[in-house]
C-alpha cells in the first residue's frame, strides 16, 4: 500500500512539474485558433496590415478595432504552426512531417536561409545531432538586407556561416521557455541575444519578431524571424560615444553624471536626440538647459525607460514611466513609432548589450523639470504681472508648458497676452491636494475655472496637469500641458457663433431640445458638422424630423453626463461614456487624439459653460439599438457609415414609440408559413403602444397585404387563413378595430 501510495505520488509530482504555464506568445496562437474554428481543424486568424507584409496573430483590442498601429488590418486564415493542408480536406487537418533543423527550413519557407546555411558549411551541424533552437530569418528579411551588405556576406564563406552560427542556440527552446529580458548564448564564441517576451504574444531576439515559432524538428526547433540579426557587443554608452549623431547628446550624458549608468548591465530604452533635434531648440532654453546638471538629468532620464521596448512591440498606443518619473506615449503608424503622438523615430532598433535605442529627431521636455515654466516666468515679468503678485498674498500659478506658446500667440498683442496670462493666476494658494471635481477658482482676470477629477489625472477646464507641482513661500505652481481656454458662453451660443452646426441645431430644435444645449448642468457633447448630412435630401431630413422618437434617440446618443475632455481620458484603452439615451460611446484616446465609436474626433475641447463639444464628420448611432423600419434605415444607412444598420430581425421588428418621450416598442413576433417576413412598418402613433402579434398562419396560400388601421385596445392578430404569409406594410396604429384589404 504504502509503495502504491509513494508510486502514485511520484507521477503526480512529475506530472505536475510537466504542466507549465502557456506563454503570451502561445495565449494569442489559442485565440487566434478558436477565432478561426469555422475554417476547419488547425486553422489560425492572423491580421495583415494593409499595404504591408507584416501579419501579426491578433490581440482581442487589434482583433475587434480591425486595425494594427492605427492602419486598416485584413483577416487571413492560415495553418496553424506545427500543421498542414491536404488537397480536397477541410482545414489544415495533416501534421506537418519532422525533420532535422535544416529540413525543416525548407518546411518554413525560409529557403534562403537553407540554402546559406548549406553554401557555409553550418549544414553539418544542422543536420547533425545535438539540440538546437535556430532563430532563421525569413527569405522577406534576407531581401530587406541593404545588397552591398549582403553581397559581401554572401560572398566570404566564413563571415557568412559566423553570422549564421550568431541565430542558433546550443539548446531546444520553445516560445514558453523563452522569457523577456532572457539572453542566450549562440554558438558563435557565445555572443549574447537578447529575448523580450511582450504581453501583446510579441516575441522578438534583439528586436527581429519572431513571425512563426516553434517548429519542432529532430534535434531542436525553429522559430523564423522577421530581419537578420548581427553581433550587440556595445553598450548604450559605447553607441552614444561613438555615433557622430549623437555627439550633442554624449556632452549631456557627461555632464548629468549618467554616462556609468549607461553602461550598465541593465534592459533600457533609450529615446535619443539626435544632434540636430537639439539644435532646433532655442539657443536661450539649450544653454539654460546645458549650465544647470539637475536639469539635464532631469532632461535625460525622461528619455529613458526602464525596460527594452522594440519597435515591433508596439502595435498600439501605450503609456510608459520614464526614469524621470514622467510618463511618456509610444504609438505606432503602421510604419514608424511615434514619441507622445509625434512621428519623429529617424532610425528605430539599435540594439546594444544593455537595450535598445531609437534615434528621435526632437529632444523630449520632462514634464517636472525646473525649465519647463522659462517662458511663462518671463512673460510674467515682461508683462508686469509679477508687480500685480504682492508677496504677502498667495497665489497659484498654472503654468503651461513651452511648447504651448506657439509663433501665433507670442505674436498677439500685448494687452490681449496679458488677458491670457491673468486668467492662468488663481487668486488663492491651491495645492493639488486641495482640489475636489466641481471646484471654482477665481484667477485675477476675474475668470473662475472649473475642476476636473478624473481617475488618471486633474484638469482645470480644458488643460490637464502634469507632474511636477511646486511649493514656495507664498503660493504654488502647477504645470499645465496647454493653454486654459476659459468657457464663455453657452453650448448653444458656441454652435450658434461656430457656424457648422446649423442643420444638428435645426434637428435639436425640432427633437425639442434646444433648452439641453442652453441649461445649466455638465454635458458632454459630440456635434456632428453640417457635412455630416451632407448624403440627405431635404425630404429625407423632413422624414427624420417626423419620427420625433428615433429623432431624439440619436440626438440624445450624442449627450453624455459629465465634462470628459481629451486628457480626462485615459489613454490608449476604451473609456465607455454613458448617454443621456441610455446606450455607451466607446472612446479612445491615443496620440493626443479622440476616437470615438471608431471614428475621428477632429476638433476637440471645446469649452462652454455647461460642458464640453467635440466635433464629428458623420452622426453616432448605438451598434445595437435596431432601427424601427425601413424607410429610417435606408435613411440612416446614408448618414452612418461606421457600424452596419438593420431592423432588428425579419420576424422581430421594433419601432420606436410615443410614451412620455422614451423608447418603447410594437412587436411583430412570428409568421408561419412560406417566406415569413415584415417589409415595412412605417409609424406607431398615440397610446401605449403594446405588444402586437402575429401569431399563427394556417391553411393554403394565406396572405396579409396591408393592414392600414387597427382600433381599439386589443391589439392582436390570431388568425389569418388565406394567401401568402408576408406581411407587407402595418401603415398605422390608432384606436380600435381591423380592417383588412
């Protein structure tokens, strides 16, 4: 017994250290999987961004954004790894045969890598014994190599089969066991290669993707990889010293007492000013800069981070800590990285021994440094507003960062400068643990500025705070990431004076809800541009404004409770609004800009004194609200482009009804016969619209043409015995009584 029980324990135990846990890479391979089961056994969903090569195994947000970087991405279907088709079968049912590592190139179309591999000598190896994990470039990569590089590689055996011995490991590896921040030995002299293991399923060996894994062979595994890799011997340091781009940038490194830590073992990301990004700042703010070493710390750690972050991770916009402290944004655009929503990547992925850095062609402002507020305080002294600061009275400053004041506001006159200036200075000493959502600060232009508490970050009106608040003796100074815009007026009288709004006010009005846009209260508004009716005629529009119902459902679906402005939002996930119509808008925000239900939101931020408008191109319309009947929806299939219209189901149409301004619905429910299906119903008017029903159809051919009016307060149909069971038009509800044609 006691040999059963230790014998059953054992298994248990092996059993268990067999169980490890699946990889990111293996997760999104599952999915990928279970998304494409309607294809057959073995089959995979990838997504390949249109006007590229690259097809990724999609996460959940690429997969239902259908987009990758922010560029349209097509679905493809493909085998599986591991697996393959067989002629007249469905799906990719056959396993795919095993062969040595330099078979199963061929198996993995990296042909030209077997065909190197053979042409060096590495072949032996290859197909030898032993257990080898082969990182192989695909045949795409070998062909994006500049020709004169790869002519001369080609060319001498030797560095040839060096360079090829520097993408294979002493060691069978499979995606699970590949682990980020690990670095293996290759068989070349053990030169090092860098694995990141991202969440997204990203796995890359400094920096190349690996574009298909874990093809199991006799004696290892194949993973292919999207570029060819060469040695990372230096350091980021070593980079900084000897890249005559970046000569600016070493000064600084040396000057901040950062140049040890770079070239520490560690995993960095280094964002790095080029030479001429630094000389388009101004020479007054780069000698500051350069005179002041906390500043330059300051200033290069916020180009830091503490992690490898390669350029084909990212397939959307992510918020990442700097060394500073500071956050900063890396996105993408299909084709380059973007740096807080500016393309300005000029060479990305050069990997060292301790990270990776990407060349930037405008050096980045931290957002807590000292010289962040240069401008304004001399603004502030050139425009006497420092004489108006007496020093006994507090006061609270909320800076805007350098590089809100753009050529065209330095350029202003001085006296409507001012203005703006006085409305930045709140007449009390506010500390940020002081402020509350609601609040009403006073500034000395006689302005009160509302606040904003949002769960990421604290906003006066329009302009959002950064880090790096300060205290003196007498007063206390934010920074602000843009100019305060103080709300004048009305969300009506803003619409009105704009001048793009008439036909949206002209719906409000007939919707009878102009006074939403007048009252007092916090709304948040996304008005839809005359050009965004631009497909109606005027008896469309005449249409719309009689079915006072579906009119002021859609108007109301573009109201949201709540001042939610552009930083308010947290970035790079969808923030779900709720409506005054009771349905969400899904909005993004990435890249400083606003997406909301997946479409552009072009102009944003703009103040009134009951809230918030963002400007839209086309109308909103809830995904899963139905559309009454036809004649609305072939209406609004001219407005609404983003998301597919339908009536709710042929057998289940509902239309919008009159109760106290709500939505309530009449209901067709079953038709059963021949061709069962509701072609119109055009308008329920009066009364508590029930629940009317069609609920049986017997006996040869019957047929319901028209019903033109049904009076009266039992509002059902039971029975209809002749010709053909459609329905064709319901033209009216009203009292009580059928009558039949």
């Amino acid at each position: 017994m006691i040999l059963l029980f230790t014998a059953t324990f054992t298994i248990m135990v092996l059993s268990s250290l067999d169980q490890v846990e699946s990889s990111a890479y293996d997760k999104i391979v599952t999915h990928s999987r279970i998304r494409a089961k309607s294809q057959g056994p073995n089959v995979c969903a990838l997504q390949q961004v249109m006007g590229t090569k690259k097809k990724y195994f999609s996460t959940c947000r690429n997969w239902y954004n259908k987009s990758i970087c922010g560029k349209k991405a097509v679905v493809l279907y493909e085998c599986c790894p591991g697996y393959m088709k067989l002629d007249g079968k469905h799906g990719c049912p056959a396993v795919a045969p095993i062969d040595t590592v330099y078979g199963t190139l061929d198996l993995v179309q990296a042909k030209i890598t077997q065909q190197y591999s053979d042409q060096s000598k590495l072949r032996e190896e290859l197909d030898g014994a032993g257990s080898y994990t082969m990182f192989a470039p695909s045949d795409d990569a070998w062909k994006e190599l500049d020709p004169a590089s790869n002519a001369a590689l080609v060319s001498r055996n030797t560095e040839l089969y060096d360079s090829l011995c520097y993408h294979v490991v002493n060691k069978r590896l499979l995606t699970k066991d590949l682990k980020n921040d690990m670095i293996l030995q290759s068989i070349n002299d053990n030169h090092d290669l860098y694995i990141n293991h991202y969440s997204n399923g990203v796995v890359t060996v400094n920096c190349a993707r690996i574009i298909h894994a874990n093809q199991v062979a006799t004696n290892g595994v194949v993973h292919v990889i999207d570029r060819v890799i060469s040695f990372a011997v230096q350091t980021i340091m070593d980079e900084i010293e000897t890249n005559d781009d970046l000569t600016t940038l070493k000064t600084v490194a040396l000057r901040s007492g950062l140049h040890g830590q770079l070239g520490e073992s560690k995993h960095y990301t280094l964002f790095a000013p080029t030479n001429e990004a630094f000389e388009k700042l101004d020479r007054d703010v780069l000698e500051r800069l350069m005179s002041d070493t906390t500043v330059l710390e300051a200033l290069l750690k916020y180009h830091l981070l503490n992690s490898v972050q390669c350029s084909e991770a990212i397939m959307a916009g992510s918020v990442y800590e700097t060394l500073e402290g500071s956050n900063i944004e890396i996105g993408c655009d299909g084709e380059s990285l973007t740096v807080n929503g500016i393309k300005m990547v000029l060479k990305k992925d050069i990997v060292t021994s301790n990270g990776v850095i990407h060349l930037i062609d405008q050096v980045l402002m931290p957002d807590s440094a000292p010289f962040k507020n240069y401008i304004l305080i001399d603004m502030v002294s050139e425009l006497g507003l420092s004489a108006a600061m007496q020093p006994e009275t507090e006061y609270t400053i909320l800076a805007p960062l350098n590089g809100a004041f753009s050529e065209e506001l330095m350029s202003m006159d001085q006296r409507l400068l001012k203005i703006i200036l006085e409305n930045h200075i709140v007449k009390l000493r506010v500390s940020l643990s002081d402020l509350y959502n609601g609040q009403l600060l006073e500034t000395l232009g006689g302005k009160l500025l509302r606040v904003f508490i949002y769960r990421t970050a604290v906003c006066i009106e329009n302009a959002c705070m950064v880090r790096g608040s300060r205290e003196g003796s007498n007063g206390v100074l934010h920074l602000m990431r843009s100019l305060i815009q103080p709300p004048e007026t009305t969300i009506y009288k803003r619409l009105l004076k704009d001048g793009r709004f008439k036909i949206f006010l002209s719906l409000m009005e007939s919707a009878g809800l102009t006074d939403l846009l007048k009252q007092e209260g916090s709304y948040t508004l996304f008005a839809p541009i005359d050009s965004a009716f631009d497909t109606l005629t005027e008896e469309d529009i005449t249409l719309l404004k009689s079915d006072i119902n579906t009119l002021r459902a859609i108007l109301l679906y573009h109201f949201s409770n709540g001042v939610f402005i552009n930083g308010g939002l947290e970035g790079g996930v969808t923030n779900l609004l709720k409506t005054i119509q009771g349905n969400n808008l899904q909005v993004l925000s990435v890249n400083n800009s606003i997406h909301v239900n997946s479409v552009e939101v072009p102009d944003f931020d703009l103040m009134a004194s009951n809230g918030v408008i963002h400007v839209v191109k086309t109308i909103l319309y809830p995904q899963d609200l139905p559309v009454g009947h036809e004649d609305i929806l072939i209406l609004l299939k001219k407005l609404i482009r983003h998301i597919q219209l339908k009536v709710q189901d042929p057998n289940v149409t509902k239309v919008p009804g009159e109760r106290r301004g709500d939505l309530s619905f009449t209901k067709v429910r079953q038709v059963v016969g021949r061709d069962p299906s509701v072609t119109k119903v055009t308008r329920v008017i009066k009364g508590d619209p029930r629940v009317t029903k069609v609920k049986k159809v017997t006996e040869r051919d019957p047929s319901v043409t028209k019903v033109t009016r049904v009076i009266g307060r039992d509002q059902s149909i039971t029975k209809v015995a002749e010709g053909n069971p459609s329905v064709t038009k319901i033209t009216r509800l009203t009292e009580s009584m059928y009558q039949f044609d």
